[in-house]
C-alpha cells in the first residue's frame, strides 16, 4: 500500500518541536521551510505542481530578499545562477532613452541587486528546506483551540501547531480563512506575456523598459539569457497569443535593442500569460493558520520586489516562531503581522504607484509621464521599497 500524505509528513517531522505545515514550496513556503531548518525546526511541507521547476519567469532580487540567502549559507550559489543589475534604463512611447539610472548607490548601502530565474532561485531554496511532498495540496482544515487538522486528498489527516498557507496569489489557504469582502483586489486592467530571448550584444547588467501608450516592453537578463515582458491592456491581450503580440510589437519598433530581443525571441518556449491584478489581505492569521507571501499580499512585478517581500517576511516569520511555544501561538502570530504588515504594504503600494507611471492608455497621459520620468530620480520611483529596506 502505498504511503498516505499523513505518513510522508511525519517523516519530514521526525525530532520536530513545533508541528509546522507549510502549504506551497515557492519562493515564501521554501524560504520560511529552510530558515526554520536552520532554527533546528523540521517542518512539514507540500506542494501542489511536481518537483519540476522550469525556468518560470525572470525575478529582480533585491538585497530585501537577497540577505535572507546568507543566513542560510546560499550566497555563493545565488552569485553563481545569477548575474549583477547594475543599471536601470527608462524609454519613452516612442523609444527614445528618457534616462539611465545607477543602481550603484543602492548596492553599495544595503546589498546586491539580482536577476535570476525564478526556477533556478526556488531549486537552491529547495534544496535547502529538506524533503517537500510534492504533488500534493490540503482538501479541509478544521480548526480547534489547541490544534489544527489538515486532510489531505488521500484522506489522511495530521494535526499542528500551525498550518502556514504560502499558497500563492491565488491562494486556497486565504479563501478557506479570509472572507472575500477583506480582501481587496487592485486591477490595472493590464496584463503581459513573459518570453525568452538570446539576443547578441546583450549588455547583462541592465534592466530596460519602453513604456508607450497601451503597451510597453521589459528586458530583464539572467545568466544567458534575458526574460521579457511583452505589455498591453487586458481586454486585448487576453484575445491573442503571445507569438502573435510579439510580431505585432515588432512592427512598432525601430532598430534597437528591444527590436532586437523580439526578433531573437526562444520560440520553443510558450509564452505565459498574466494579468496585471495584485491582492491585499486585510487579515493574516485565524487561529492557527496563518499567510505568507503573496498568500497575505500579491504584488504587481512593476517594481520588481514581491519575491523580496515573501523571503523578508519568511525571515520574520521564522524568527517569531523560533521563540514560539504552542500554547501562544496567537502572540507570535501577532507579533510577526506587527512587524511585517507595515513593510509588505509600502511595498505593494510602490508597485501599485509603479503601475500608475507605466500602464498609461491615452497619448496625453504617455505624454506627462514621459516628461515627469525626465525629473524622477531613483529614490522617487522607489521611496517607500528604500525605506523599508532601510529599516522603516
Ligand atoms: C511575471 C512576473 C514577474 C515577476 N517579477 C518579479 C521580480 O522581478 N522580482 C520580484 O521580487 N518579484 C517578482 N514577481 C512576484 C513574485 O514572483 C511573487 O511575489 C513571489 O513569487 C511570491 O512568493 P510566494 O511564495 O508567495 O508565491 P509563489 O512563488 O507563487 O509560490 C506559491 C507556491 O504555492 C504552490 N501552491 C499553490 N496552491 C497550492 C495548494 N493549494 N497546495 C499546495 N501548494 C500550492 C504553487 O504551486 C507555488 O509553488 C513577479 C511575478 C510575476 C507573475
């Protein structure tokens, strides 16, 4: 007979002082998984897709998520997948540079700047988090005062200390303890496909952006290649095919480095479709259960930080558990929403406040914001992400 979930689950236990389950290994869930490795926990942890990370998508890490990977001794590692952003370049409707800024400043206070590949990113976070039970997901939670039982699709059923629901943007774990009504969705009304390039004379450490009137266009390298945002109005783009949105940009471009990441597009690889929609969770933990990540909020990718606020926030949440005991798990919940809320929602608002600057529909509008973008500095674009990253 083969093993039930329950039974896989209190292996990954074995020697546990809290009965930890933490549902989805992505970037949060992972994270939060290794940290508390390291703190001498042995949580459990499931996952809903199978032990087969692709690629994904690219990711902009910043030093907000990057410094969680030195604590957990994976500094040497992430430099080796990924590669240094050293530049952010901002182009306007009709493709002309608008400004180039050094991330330099940046760097130098609070830490390096990343691109990496969001599958190569969740295998070192992975593979630091002990054994994760793939394939698997929760069918009901029933909560009590002392406990909280999982049952899985099997059948089985396990009880914990705590259930963390690291689920995702979409996650179950939020709808089972969250009421619709709290939680509040930001729709831009945009949406954009991700696909690959291997254009020539890519230069690595910079970030470009053309931001025109209903579309845009994002290069974001990573080792050997460079990830692209191909952006349009929600309505339109959710009727077509990304190939075909490609060749359509490809028409509006001049000669230049976005022309030629389309035209060296990796057509072997399908593109990803997402709306541009993020979510914010106005309550973070019932009883036992408690969310993380974009599980709690979801971001826009507009600034580029929403894995930094999951791994930041899986920091806090290890460390507040690390001092836990069962019987007030309440109060560390509390605690870890009082020290977390606050950062997690600059941030999304600076992505939301990005996306206001970006996703611009009438010609007059594309107008003003390319003449604003002449006077924003660095520190305007992402004043609230610098702050937070600076303690606040
Ligand atoms: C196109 C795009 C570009 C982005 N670019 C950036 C960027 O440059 N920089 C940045 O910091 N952020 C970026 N983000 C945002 C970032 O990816 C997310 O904020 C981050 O992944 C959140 O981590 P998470 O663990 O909460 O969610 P995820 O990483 O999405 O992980 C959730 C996990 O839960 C699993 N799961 C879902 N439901 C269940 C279930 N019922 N049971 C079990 N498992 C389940 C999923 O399979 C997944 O593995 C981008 C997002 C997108 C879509």
């Amino acid at each position: 007979m083969p093993e039930t979930v329950a039974a896989r689950l209190e292996t990954q236990m074995n020697g546990c002082r809290l009965r930890i389950l933490i549902v989805g290994a992505g970037i949060a869930g992972a994270t939060l998984a290794a940290l508390l490795h390291r703190h001498g926990e042995r949580p459990a942890i499931i996952e809903r897709g199978s032990n087969t990370a692709d690629g994904g998508y690219m990711l902009g890490l910043m030093p907000l998520g990057a410094r969680v990977l030195h604590g957990l001794q994976l500094t040497e590692a992430y430099q080796r997948a990924s590669v240094a952003v050293t530049t952010y370049e901002a182009f306007d409707r009709n493709g002309g540079l608008i400004r180039s800024y050094s991330l330099a400043d940046l760097v130098d206070r609070f830490g390096s700047w990343r691109g990496v590949e969001r599958g190569v990113l969740l295998s070192l976070l992975r593979d630091a988090c002990g054994p994760i039970c793939f394939e698997t997901t929760v069918k009901d939670i029933i909560e009590r005062e002392k406990s909280v039982t999982a049952i899985f699709p099997d059948g089985s059923r396990a009880g914990f200390d705590l259930i963390v629901g690291a689920d995702g943007i979409h996650s179950s774990t939020r709808a089972r303890i969250v009421p619709d009504d709290k939680v509040e969705e930001f729709d831009t009304g945009w949406g954009g496909f991700v696909m690959w390039s291997t254009p020539k004379n890519f230069a690595g450490g910079t970030y470009s952006e053309l931001w025109s009137t209903g579309w845009g266009l994002g290069l974001y390298p990573v080792p050997g290649r460079v990830g692209m945002f191909l952006a349009g109005r929600d309505g339109k783009l959710s009727e077509t095919d990304g190939e075909a949105y490609a060749a359509e940009l490809e028409q509006r471009l001049a000669a230049g480095p976005f022309l030629d990441a389309l035209q060296a597009r990796d057509a072997t690889i399908r593109p990803t479709y997402w709306r541009m929609v993020d979510y914010r969770s106005s309550i973070w933990s019932r009883g036992r259960v408690v969310l993380l990540g974009d599980a709690a909020a979801a971001f826009l990718p507009t600034a580029g930080v929403g894995a930094s606020a999951a791994m930041d926030s899986a920091a806090a949440l290890a460390d507040e558990l690390s001092r836990a005991e069962s019987a007030r798990m309440n109060f560390a919940l509390e605690l870890y929403e009082k020290r977390q809320r606050h950062r997690v929602e600059a941030t999304e608002k600076n992505s939301r406040d990005l996306s206001k600057l970006m996703f611009v529909n009438s010609a007059p509008a594309a107008w003003a914001r390319d003449k604003l973008m002449e006077f924003y500095s660095l520190k305007h674009l992402i004043n609230d992400i610098s702050k937070v990253m600076a303690g606040a």
